[in-house]
C-alpha cells in the first residue's frame, strides 16, 4: 500500500508542475518539480526515506529515456562532432574530477584525497534528463546542441568508472592502472559494440515479426518498451556499460531501414505519443524524487549549527563556481580551435553572440539523478581519521552542487541563449503565416456553395442545410490561428489578421440563429421524422435534434479536410515562391499532415 501511495505522488506531482509551470514561467520545469518534491519529503512520510536504490534509478528511469533519446538524435551530426564530443566526455571529465577533487581536499583537509576525487567522478557526469528539460527550448547552435547530446550520452563511462576506482582506493587503499583501463575499455567500447549489436538482433526480431502479419501498434511499442530494459539487464550480465549500450542499440536501430507504408506511420504515430507521455512522466518522476531527496540529504549540515551549515554553504558555492569555470574554459578551447581550424581570426571568436553561447554551453552542464545514484552508493564504512562517516560529509556538498548547477541552467541559459519560438515568430515568417492562414479562409469562403454557408438571417427554406454552421466553426478555427499570429507580427500584418478575425467571430456567432432557423424548418434529413412532436410547432424531436448534430459533426469534418487539403497547396505554392522558408514550411506540412491524421 505504502508503495501504491508513493506512485500516486509521484504522479500528481509531475501533473501539478505541469500547471504550476504555466504560472511560473520564471521556473524551468525540473526546478519546479523539484521543488514540489521537496515539499512531499518535508510533509509526508514515504518510503524513499530510508534511501534510495542507485541501480533502480538507472535501470527504470535513465535507461529508457537514453534509449528514446538516441533513436531520435542526429547521428550524422554526433559523428560529425565526434571529436570534441569524445573531449567532454573524457577530457573534460577528468579535468573536473580532479579540480574539483583537490580543491575539496585542500578546503577539508579530513576528506581523503580519493574520496575528494570520487566526489569530482560523480561531478563530471552531466545528467541527460535535465540537459535534455533545460534546453529542449533553447536555440544552440546545431554545433553546440551536438555537442550537448554526445556529452549526455557517453560521459557516465569516465565519470562512473573513476568513482569505482577512488572509492576503491579509499576503503583498500590499493589501485590498479591496468584494472582501471580494462573497466573503461569494456564499459566503452564494449558497451558501443555490444548496444550495437544488440540493436541489431532488435531490429532483426521486429521486421521478423512484422514479415509473419503479426505486429500491429499496441504490440509494436509494447515491445520498443521492454527493449531498453533488456538490452540494459543483458549488457550488465556482460559486464559492458549499460547505460552506454541503451544508446548504442538505439542509435543502431534509428540507422537501420525501415519500411514506409500506412501501417508503419500508424505504429510511429502512436509509438511517439506513447514515448512523449512516459518521456514527461519518468523526467518529472526523476526530478521529483531528486527533490524529495534533498531535505535528507541536506539534513546533517543544518544539525551542525549554523556555523557549520554556513561553512558547508561556502565549500558547495566554492566547488559549484569551480565546476563551471573548468566546463567554460574547456568548451571555449574547443570552440577556439574550432574557430581556427575553419581559418577565421581569433578576433571573430571573442564576440558577445559567441561568448554567451559559449558561457551558456558550461551552465548547461547540470547534475541530477546519475550523480546522486553514485554519490548514494559511498560504502557506510568509511571514515575519517575522528571516525566521522564519509558518506554524511560527501553527499550533503553533492546534493548542494546539483541544487546549484540546476539554478545556474535555470536562470542563466535562458538569458544567454534565445527561444527557439523568438526565431520561428520572427515578423517576417510570421507575416508570411498570416497571408497563408487569410488564403485558407478567403478559399473556405469561395467553397461555401459546395460545402456549407452562412447566411443568418437570409436564410430560406429551399436553402437550408444541415452542414450550414460547418464553414463557420471552421473559420472560427483559423481565426483563432489569426489573433494568436497577430501579436508577433507587423503592424500592417496584424491590424489585416485581426479585421479578417472578427469577420470570422461575427459569423461564428450567428450559428446559434442558424440552428434555430433550421430546428423550425425541421431541416435534419430529407423527411420529417416519423417521431416528430407535430403538437409543438413543428419542432423535431430529440433524436431528430441529435442526428441533425451529427449531421453538422460530419460536415464540419468535410470543411476541416478541405481547407487543409487547400493549406498544403498554398504551402507549396508559397515555399516555391520564396515567401515561406523551407524549414517553416516543413513546420507547417508536418501539422497539415498531423491534423489529417486526426480527421
């Protein structure tokens, strides 16, 4: 019961920060949620007090996040940047591990040297679901935004296999170089071969099966489900990186050929929404337990005093500020020899667009759930030379620098980096939208004889139809298209949208009196029906008033179907001429062919 109850919290805390959100815009959303989670922890006891299980973490929730995430990514672009991806994920790590390991050292002397670098492992590895949260609706640049998925992908591997190491060295004091580098290279290299592979028995077994006539939707993303788990539990068995095999067997799939036909997109629409859902509820589930986590872990500064909490403060804002200068200096030294391998002076580098991307690229590196599952699994055993244990010093700084790192991606990248809405509701496409959505109506207009008409107060009986309001509701439709454009666009542009909208409103609001003319003219078939009330004027009946309804539904849809058929011509049309862009163009087929779909 216990455990039923804590789901059911879970799930209304990831459904509330989705409407506190809204009426917090200043707040990302996993800020949001981890707020909520902080206050569950504070007010209602649940299980997850007793601790939290590491491995659970990564096997329900990292996992299958990474794997829909690398079916998704841009694999011509990874490669493209393989190299400087390659020197986050390993340079970069340790160059934090060991930064941030001495100068916690040299701030508490107590901290062994080894359990001060485990604590920098854990800090290298950036936290995937909340890179993914912070800047879904950032615009980097394509270079960057590459560069930022690789790193979230494949730096678990040096940061997790260094952790083991020096917590290893410090509960035996003793270190291998060679164990080392063989647990980097299987959990690596191992991991990539082995995902691949593994990707590829996947793919294997879904074409196999939708060759028998056997896969529909339900079963094809039931499976596309269960994969992520079973490649990870079989990658374990293997002693290869688990995490780091989830990407490769995605990446492998997505590269893979797939057939094209309608039972397909059937299976990709439904597989998207599917993944979209359980993509929102596990990111909102981490960021919430993470949330729920923090006042525990916190606790033992506070019971220290005040003195020893204001201490604890200085050493996590000390660490945080060191962690971010190593991420910006690093990631502008790549940027520079970027810059000069495309031969353009050094003066073009050090500009304001390019240092603030650059700046903001080093507060993206958030922490969050891998490196609270590394910093949780710090052996209860070791003390320092009082016999205080290590576990209640290093994790209470840990969940500081996290708290710290996700503050600084919170409210700093967003003023460093654009929306990427600012870039698509540039006036300039934004006019060109409007002129697109005026043809639409202009033309359901023009077929208004041939698919419904709105003719209020003219109406006659030998004209009544039953798919009359149908060509009002759908200008309704675009007309609420119109004023949310309007407030994006240029004066002339929207002082047009917002004359044309009311237009729109005005017929919309004659429905009313076009289904009352029709009611009294009992126009919902070709006969009065046989169960109509003659004592009452006329009126049809109930069950004839809700086939005329239906009537209208059906009609609306036919008008809907048209308009959006005459949307994509005018898309074309326009994007030929030169006054749509292709990307926008892209952008606005792709919801043509959505609406489409749900017709």
């Amino acid at each position: 019961m216990h455990a039923l109850e804590l789901v059911l919290f879970l799930l209304t805390a990831v459904a509330a920060s989705s409407i506190l959100e809204k009426l917090l815009p200043r707040l990302s959303l996993p800020l949001v949620q981890i707020g909520l989670g902080a206050l569950i922890a504070l007010f209602v006891h649940t299980p997850l007090e007793s601790g939290l299980d590491p491995e659970l973490l990564l096997i329900l929730f990292i996992a299958p996040l990474h794997f829909n995430e690398s079916r998704h990514a841009d694999s011509g672009a990874l490669w493209e940047n393989r190299w400087g991806i390659a020197s986050l994920a390993a340079g970069l790590v340790f160059a934090i591990i060991v930064s941030v390991g001495c100068a916690l050292h040299a701030l508490l002397p107590a901290i062994p040297l080894a359990a001060a670098l485990a604590l920098g492992a854990a800090m290298g590895s950036t936290d995937a679901p909340a890179v993914t949260e912070l800047t879904k609706d950032l615009r980097f640049g394509r270079r960057h935004a590459s560069l930022l998925t690789g790193e979230a992908f494949f730096n678990d591997v040096s940061g997790t296999v260094v952790f083991q190491c020096a917590i290893a060295f410090a509960a035996s004091g003793a270190f291998s170089l060679a164990h080392a580098g063989e647990e980097f290279v299987l959990d690596l290299f191992g991991g990539l071969i082995g995902g691949a592979l593994m990707g590829g028995l996947a793919w294997l077994v879904l074409e196999g099966i939708r060759r028998l006539g056997i896969d529909g939707p339900t079963l094809h993303v039931t499976l596309e489900l269960l994969l992520p788990f079973l490649i990870y539990l079989a990658a374990e068995q293997l002693h290869i990186g688990g995490v780091i095999a989830v990407v490769a067997a995605g990446m492998a799939m997505s590269l893979l050929p797939h057939r094209h036909n309608a039972q397909t997109a059937r299976q990709k629409l439904q597989s998207k929404s599917v993944w979209e859902t359980i993509g929102f509820v596990l990111n909102g589930v981490i960021f919430v337990i993470l949330g729920m986590q923090l006042p525990r872990l916190l606790a033992p500064m506070a019971d220290g005093g005040a003195s020893d909490a204001l201490g604890a403060i200085s050493i996590i804002v000390v660490l945080t500020i060191i962690l971010e200068a190593v991420r910006f200096i690093w990631i502008a030294g790549l940027d520079l020899v970027h810059h000069l391998i495309r031969e353009r002076t050094v003066r073009g580098f050090f500009t304001a667009s390019e240092m603030r991307e650059t700046l903001a690229m080093a507060f993206t590196g958030a922490k969050g759930g891998i490196t609270l599952s590394l910093m949780l699994t710090v052996p209860a055993t070791l003390v320092t030379a009082d016999g205080t244990p290590l576990r209640d010093m290093l994790i209470p700084i840990a969940s500081g620098v996290i708290l710290c790192t996700i503050l600084l991606a919170n409210f700093a990248v967003p003023a460093l980096v654009p929306y990427k809405h600012e870039k698509r509701r540039s006036r300039q496409r934004t006019d060109a939208e409007i002129e697109l959505v005026e043809r639409v109506i202009r033309s359901i207009q023009a077929d208004a004889h041939l698919t419904g008409s709105v003719k209020g107060e003219q109406l006659c009986a030998d004209e009544v139809a039953a798919d009359e309001p149908a060509t009002a509701i759908v200008m309704k439709r675009y007309a609420d298209r119109l004023r949310d454009l309007a407030s994006h666009a240029s004066k002339d542009a929207a002082a047009s949208a917002r004359t044309l909208a009311d237009e729109c409103d005005s017929l919309y609001g004659g429905i009313d009196e076009i289904a009352d003319a029709v009611a009294d003219l009992g126009a919902f078939g070709d006969e009065m029906p046989e169960d109509a009330d003659g004592d009452d004027g006329g009126m049809p009946s109930l069950s004839a008033y809700f086939r005329g309804m239906q009537s209208i539904y059906r009609a609306v849809e036919d008008v809907q179907a048209q308009a959006l058929a005459r949307e994509l011509d005018y898309i074309k049309e326009m994007r030929a001429s030169g006054r749509l862009l292709p990307e926008q163009a892209r952008t606005l087929r792709d919801d043509v062919y959505l609406q489409q779909m749900t017709l």
